[in-house]
C-alpha cells in the first residue's frame, strides 16, 4: 500500500520505517521534487512534518511542565493568559481540541504576526464546548503562548532546548537549510516552497508557533519513536508514569477519543494506539503495548493542493496496519 502511493502517483516519494519489538524495517522510494524538476528522494532529507510539531514538541514540554508541577491540566487558561475570552478552558481543553474555540479571522493569512496574535484573542468559544472534538491549531498556538510566559523565550527555541537536545534529535530543526529538505507545495506568491514552513500562520508567527514549524527526518523520527516506547528511558525527559497516560482518553469525559495533544486509534485487540498526522502527508503511528511504530513521511502537497485521495489512502494504510501488526 506504501508502494502503492508513489506507482499511483498520490504522492512523489515515501520514506517509511515500521518498528517491532526492537526490530526496525525502512524504506525510501520515489521523488523528492517533481516540478518544477524531477529530483529523485535519498536519506537524510528534512521533512516539513506541520502538525507532527504539536506531539513532538508542544505537547512534550506541557508534560515536562506538569511534571515539575509548573503547569496542571486542569489549570483555565486565564491562569497564564489574563487577556483569554473564556474562564471555562483549560489546558486539558486546548491539548484534546475540546475547547471549542471558534471564529473568523478577516484575510488571516495577509497579517503580521503581531496582528494574528491579536485576533486570536477575539474569538470566542462555540456552543459544542466539551461535546465534541474539533481539532484546531488555534488551541495549541494558546499553549504556545503559555510555554513562552513561563520561560519568557520562544516556543520553537524552548522545544529545542527542553526536546530536541535532550532527545538527541540532531537532524530536527526550525531553522532549516533548503538544500536539506523536501520540497512542498508550489504557490503562487511563495513559489516553491523549500525549506520554509508551509503552514501559513506558522510561516507568518516564526518562532512563536506551536503548532507547526519542525523540520525532521525519518531517522530522527525513529530515535523519538523509540522513546516513547522504552519505558527504561522515558523518565530523560518525562516520568514514564506520564507517558503512559497519554494511552488513554483524556477528554473533559473520557469518551471523546483523544488523549493529550494526540489522537486515539485502537488495534484488533482494543488497545490503544497513539496517533497524529500533518498536513503536508506525515503521520505517525505508536503502539506501547504490542511494541510498535509507524512512521510514513510523504510531501503529499507536492506540487499542488489538494490532494484528498492521499487522505483516504491514508486512512486504509492505518487502518490495515492496525489489523495486521496484531497477527
């Protein structure tokens, strides 16, 4: 199904590693670039992960934060951010995308980063609040800010220093090198974008963006799997006690399906799996229980959006993934 993405052209090229036991299978095939050039993919290239920031990064220092007892899920978010529309969310909120925060934002993309963060601050929050999850940026941009009042430094350096050195993640960067990365998507006022973020209010807030930003590879990807899945090791960065909740629904309710800052997929077994993807074709895929990881890096934007037959073939890979890794 992997090969079957680039033979039937849903995306350029893939880079994958699946993780067993202690056993690792990987592969990279296919094209890094195929206009305005065709280039063809090797090791070692960075990826525009997006979202895959929000659980590599973010969401890793708000558990180091709650660890040091600096932070509490249940904390509102007025607590840290007095300017905040709604007494009501809390941290729990914002990482399992229950908080309902909506609105809209007049030529979102054409403002300065000042300006953007100002309107977030005129939003408001919907009647489905704790009802329903509605995955947003929006929440952890919020928790961003929260990261950036208690070190009173820049998200993405403070992911960097608290997450990225710790974890001996080398090759994953902010700040990378065009030459080292693979391309996403042609646009009209950006060209072809390479090296900068795709994501337009990560590429307008810089530094100060949560929720996307990461460039990385899939050997980096591997090493942090890896990780999340040794509990002999986890208590580097986040007591494995921690780590281990995030395997079940923290929802206001339990019983919306997500955890903090991760989604929930559950195996043949009805074990619980974490998940989460980005929107330039990464995902992500950890199983504690049974020892298992599944990474799949594509540039799925490239050349051009949309491309909603990714979305569904994404779909069945995990969901065959999650039928057959159990057999």
């Amino acid at each position: 199904m992997l090969h079957q993405l680039v033979s039937e052209k849903v995306v350029p090229g893939v880079s994958y590693a699946m993780l067993h036991d202690g056993q690792l299978q990987a592969e990279i095939f296919g094209n890094k670039e195929v206009e305005p050039e065709v280039k063809k993919l090797s090791a070692g290239l960075k990826y525009d992960v997006a979202s895959l920031t929000k659980v590599v990064g973010t969401t890793n220092v708000i558990l180091q934060l709650v660890a040091k007892g600096q932070l509490a899920f249940d904390d509102p978010i007025k607590k840290y951010l007095p300017r905040f529309f709604d007494q009501r969310v809390t941290v729990r909120h914002l990482l399992t995308h229950t908080s309902a925060i909506t609105g809209y934002i007049k030529n979102r993309n054409e403002l300065s980063a000042h300006e953007l963060l100002e309107a977030l601050y005129q939003l408001h929050v919907g009647d489905w609040f704790e009802k329903k999850v509605v995955y947003t940026d929006i929440g952890l941009i919020f928790l961003g800010l929260i990261i950036e009042k208690i070190y009173n430094q820049p998200v993405q350096q403070v992911i960097a220093e608290k997450v990225l050195r710790p974890l001996d993640l080398t090759e994953s960067t902010f700040c990378p090198q065009a030459a080292e990365c693979v391309p996403t998507e042609i646009v009209p006022t950006r060209g072809l974008i390479c090296g900068k973020v795709h994501d337009p209010k990560a590429y307008i807030l810089g530094r100060h963006c949560a929720s996307a930003g990461l460039f990385t590879t899939l050997h980096d990807l591997i090493k942090f799997s890896q990780w999340m899945l040794d509990d002999s090791s986890s208590h580097k960065l986040i007591p494995a006690s921690l780590i281990n909740q995030l395997f079940f629904d923290q929802t206001p309710d339990h019983k919306l399906g997500r955890s903090y800052g991760w989604d929930l997929r559950y195996d043949s077994q009805n074990k619980a799996c974490l998940y989460h993807t980005g929107y330039t074709g990464t995902f992500i895929l950890i199983d504690k229980a049974n020892q298992n990881a599944l990474i799949v890096l594509t540039n799925r934007v490239h050349p051009h959006t949309p491309n909603d037959k990714f979305l569904k073939r994404r779909d069945a890979i995990i969901s065959a993934y999650l039928t057959e890794k159990g057999l």
